[in-house]
C-alpha cells in the first residue's frame, strides 16, 4: 500500500510521463500543447487560440492560430526537434521515500531511420515490495521528429493484481485521439474486467503526456515565465502551466548540477491534483536532463534521484 502511494505520487507528478492509473480508477490523460511562454507582466491569450512552433534549435516559439483548421495544418509543417537527447539517451532513477529506495525508473529515447522517435518508461518496485506487490509499469510512445507530435502512446500496467493496457492513438487529420482501455481479471488468459473505447477532439496540436516532458526539455526556461498547456484528461481538458522558479545548484550522487527548478501545476481537479505540489530540477543547458524530482505528500516527500545518464 505503502509503495503503491509512492509510486502514484511520484510517477503521476514528478517524472510527468507516466499516464498512470491506479487500482478501480484507470484513465488515458492526452496532454495539448497549445500556449505561449509569457512573463508575469503579459496577458495569456485564450488556449484555443493559440499554436507551438518549435524551432530547429530545440526551442518552441508559441503563437495564436485564428482557427482549429489553421491548428490542423499546422502540425504537418513544424520544424524538427533537434535536441542533444533525440541522439538517443537513457536515464535510470531511484524513487526514494526518506531513506528508503522503493524502486526504480529508466527513460530511454530511442531515434529511428523513418523521421520518428521512440520514448520508453519503465517503473519498478524494489526486490523486496516485489516480492508482495509486484509492480512493472511500461509506457511507450512514438512521435514524428517534426514538433514531437505523437502518434501513438501505449500504457502496460502490471501492480499487484492490478493489469491494464491502454492506447491512444493520435488521428490529427480528423480531429480526434481515439483511446482504448482494458483492465483484466487474468491478464494471461485475456480474462477482461471492464473494457471502454472513446475518442477526444483535438485540434491538431496535442501532446501525450510522454512527449510534453520532453517538449518541454526544449523551451526556453526564463526565470518568472509561465509557458502554459491544454490538457486533456478522458473528456475534460484543463490548463496545465509549468512555472520556472529560479536557478538552484544540486548535489548528487554523479556531481553538482547547476539547474533551474521549475514545477507543473494542474488548474482544476485533473491528474495531479492528489499528489500536491511537484517540482523538477534540470540541468541549465541544452540537455535539460532532469537530475531531481521531488513531490509533496502527507507522509512528507517523494524523490527521484538520477543514478545514470549517458
């Protein structure tokens, strides 16, 4: 029970790429990007106005769209992503309660010769709560090069005797994101416990989850800037804005790290409102590799500490 806390706070939050549903109540979440980085003296322009444009140089310059047709075509024209870690890159972290490592989390990029990028997550609990409550959570998504667009985004979660598989997959050209989802009974047999299939209208230029974390790897991380979201969690969207806080050194384990902290904040009652407030701490240049994760809960705070970078 205990591990299962940890896991939903830190993973749901922290690492903000593992589209994690628990226990009776699973869900997909599809993440928008579809708002302007502005200062706290600028006004921010309606979300459904606005577009992403990123540049070549693993920037994202954001602008408004005077239509969702405009948004539609806008997708197929967006420079391409060129940052350090679209090479290919993988980090492993340890998801630490205290003193105690409770598990263990890897992501790993991986560039293929079509124009798309391969994401890949895969969480764990240590050998001990495994021995109880197993836990192995695999996340993949592929995206085009061009913008991170996604096109399809696959969950497998295995906790406990929890099993679920979900898919997304992203259909721009007629303005939805058609998801399934599957919990079993015995996931072996196929045995299925409930199954639902819905689709969410989009306007071209939403994000899963897995590609807004590296999206935003890519932007500009200005000191007092709000670079703002839409998000999209089942049938409901919500505003998701990442806050840039200041420039901090952090010690760990692999060296000091000078970074700059920033934290994802949900408006409204969507996927991070039971895992209180989340900040993450990357690296301060082109990487932007994120060295510490911290999120708030009633027990006091879960950490994930990068033990392996390239």
């Amino acid at each position: 029970m205990i591990y299962r806390v940890i896991k939903k706070s830190l993973l749901l939050g922290a690492l903000l790429l593992l589209s994690v549903s628990f226990a009776e109540t699973s869900s997909s979440s599809v993440l928008s990007l579809s708002s302007s980085q502005s200062n706290s003296e600028q006004s921010t322009a309606a979300l459904s106005s606005e577009q992403v444009s990123v540049s070549s140089s693993s920037a994202v310059a954001l602008s408004s769209a005077s239509s969702s047709s405009v948004s539609l075509s806008k997708w197929m024209t967006l420079p391409e992503v060129k940052a350090p870690w679209m090479k290919g890159e993988r980090l492993e972290f340890e998801l630490c309660w205290g003193f105690i490592t409770a598990g263990y989390a890897s992501l790993e990029v991986k560039p293929r010769k079509d124009g798309k990028t391969e994401f890949l997550t895969f969480a764990t609990a240590n050998k001990t709560v495994n021995k109880f409550y197993p836990v192995h959570d695999t996340v993949y998504t592929l995206v085009r090069n061009k913008g991170l667009m996604t096109e399809v985004f696959r969950k497998s979660l295995h906790e406990g005797s929890f099993h679920n598989k979900s898919l997304i997959r992203f259909d721009r050209n007629n303005q939805k994101a058609v998801l399934s989802d599957t919990v079993f009974n015995d996931v072996r047999q196929r045995k299925v416990r409930r199954s639902a299939d819905t689709s969410v209208t989009i306007t071209g230029l939403e994000h899963s989850i897995m590609s807004a974390f590296y999206l935003v790897r890519t932007i500009p991380l200005t000191v007092g800037n709000t670079t703002r979201f839409s998000a999209v969690s089942g049938t409901k969207r919500y505003e998701l804005k990442v806050i840039i806080h200041g420039r901090e050194t952090i010690e760990t384990d692999l060296g000091k790290f000078n970074t700059v902290k920033v934290e994802p904040v949900l408006d409204g009652d969507g996927i991070f409102n039971s895992s209180g407030r989340i900040f993450i701490w990357m690296t301060d240049d082109d990487k932007r590799i994120p060295v510490l994760m911290e999120c708030e809960i009633k027990l006091g705070s879960i950490k994930a500490k990068l033990v392996k970078k390239p």
